[in-house]
C-alpha cells in the first residue's frame, strides 16, 4: 500500500495527498486520491487489477459526450500500477447532502441518459444482463447466501422465503441498456457549483434499465428519504412499481451480503450485515403481501 500513496505523492508537486478510498477490504481493490497539480485539484485512481481499468476506460469512450459522466485527463503504468487521472468531479456526494432532492432529480436525469444511449458496445457481452440471465443468477445468489448462514446470521425461514421470491416472482428485466450496475448515492459526486457526476464505472455493462433504477431508488430511499427517492425517479422519467422495486430489492441485498461475506475474512461480528438483514426482511415480506 505504501508504493501506491508514493505514486500518488509523485504526482502531486503542488500539495499533500488526500486519500479517498475508504476502509480498503477488497482484495485488488482500487485506491483512489485527490492530488494537487499546478492546474488545481485531480483525482487519482490507481486500479486494482488491469481488468478494471479496462472495463472503465471502455464504458468511458463509448459514452463520451453524455452530461453527467468523469472526465480523464491522463492515464498510464508505473511499475505494476495502473492509473488514471481524472478531472475533480467534487468534494461531496448525494449521501452527504441528503436534503438536496434539485441534485438527486440529476442523478436520475444521468441514468436515463446512459439508458437511452444508442451504442451498444460497452460490453463484449453478446445478449448482456436479460430477463432469463436475472432469473437464473437470482437463484444462484441466494443459494449461495446459505453458505454463509452461520457467518452473516441469517435465519433458515428468511433464507427460504427469499428462494421463494427468487423461484416465483423473480423481478421484471427489459431488454438489455447500457447501465452502470452500481449507481449508489456515494458515486453520485457533487462540486461547489452543483454539477452532479456518476463516477466508478469499472461494473459497467448491457443491463436492464430496472437494475439501475431499482438500486438507485433504494439506495437513495435509505440515505435520503423517501422524498429524494420521488426526486430521482422524477428525473428518471419513469416510477418503478413498488411490487417490483421490493423484488429487485430482495435480489439487490441478498447480493450484497454475499459480497460483504466473501471479502470479509475473519471476525465474527455480525454487526456489517445487520443493514442488509433489515432491507432483505422487509422486502421479502412485501412480496408476500
């Protein structure tokens, strides 16, 4: 880790380094800095595998031009790194600035945008994320959230419950858009004068537009309100059904507690989960009414 914050310090002459990763847990996980240039600030990400930058940089060119989206400045290999240099996109995010429904309406405004983009080439996919796609990986996350039964404290009645929306009222995907797979309100950016960025675009790829909207509605809904939630699908142009949204939401959190389980080594803490656990009971008991 110390070589990565050298690199960043290399390419910051004109002031300290200002780490923006977070807790970094994942293995290959990104890290990412502000740096100071004679320019003004930047933002650094150094990736975590080649593959990720890969996967960005081609989401990136394929929709150049759309409003909304990071803008890089260089890129390029230091030894083993490879990283990017992007222009500063702002110091806040739609989490920290909760009661700003003007800046939640862009952020919808941008995944309508990216949806209704004509080229399809963000993917090397052939048929992308479709409706039997979902059917069958929805399944395969919960049986997969068993395995970590014990770990997360998950009960069997909730786990089978779960199967069962996952069997028989699996969410509605349409055909398959360019998405971005993880709109979460901390990749929504916010600069001083208000302008709205969807960073982190590593996941991008051909997924129905209810996957993105589903997660950005929740995921707002839980940081912000219910308001802000109203504000995005405003921008949207669309509001997702509520019947529907509750399915995606099953699948949604049944997804992250695999993910948090999978990269957590160790501890026995249950505490991590306790949010997700919420969400995931609460969906699976809408579905059932």
């Amino acid at each position: 880790m110390a070589d990565v914050v050298q690199l960043a310090e290399r390419m910051s002459p004109r002031g300290s380094v200002q780490d923006l990763s977070g807790p970094v847990r994942e293995l290959g996980a990104n890290r990412v800095f502000r740096i100071w240039t004679d320019d003004g600030p930047r933002v650094l990400k150094v990736y975590g595998t080649p593959a990720r930058e890969r996967r960005e940089l081609r989401a990136l060119e394929v929709l150049d031009g759309i409003e909304g989206l990071p803008r890089i400045l260089d890129r390029g290999r230091d030894d083993e790194f490879v990283w990017a240099v992007f222009a500063d996109a702002g110091r806040w995010n739609l989490a920290t600035l909760p009661e700003n429904t003007a800046l939640t309406k862009k952020a919808g405004e941008i995944l309508r945008t990216v949806h209704t983009a004509t080229n399809a080439r963000i993917s090397n996919l052939n048929r992308g994320i479709d409706q039997e796609w979902v059917e069958i990986d929805f399944r395969s996350t919960v049986r997969r959230l068993r395995r970590y039964r014990g770990k997360i404290g998950i009960t069997e009645q909730l786990i089978e419950a779960a199967e069962l929306v996952a069997r028989d009222t699996t969410p509605f995907a349409s055909e398959p858009r360019p998405a971005h797979t993880d709109p979460k309100p901390t990749n929504f950016l916010v600069d001083d004068e208000g302008n709205v960025t969807l960073v982190n675009w590593e996941w991008a790829t051909l997924a129905p537009p209810e996957w993105d909207l589903s997660k950005a509605v929740w995921l707002v809904t839980r940081s912000s309100g219910p308001g802000a939630a109203e504000a995005l699908q405003e921008g949207y142009g669309r509001r997702i059904d509520p019947a529907q949204l509750d399915r995606w939401v099953v699948y949604h959190a049944a997804m992250g507690l695999v993910f948090e389980a999978e990269r957590r080594v160790g501890g026995r803490s249950r505490e991590p989960y306790e949010q997700l656990l919420a969400e995931l009971r609460r969906a699976v008991a809408a579905t059932a009414t």
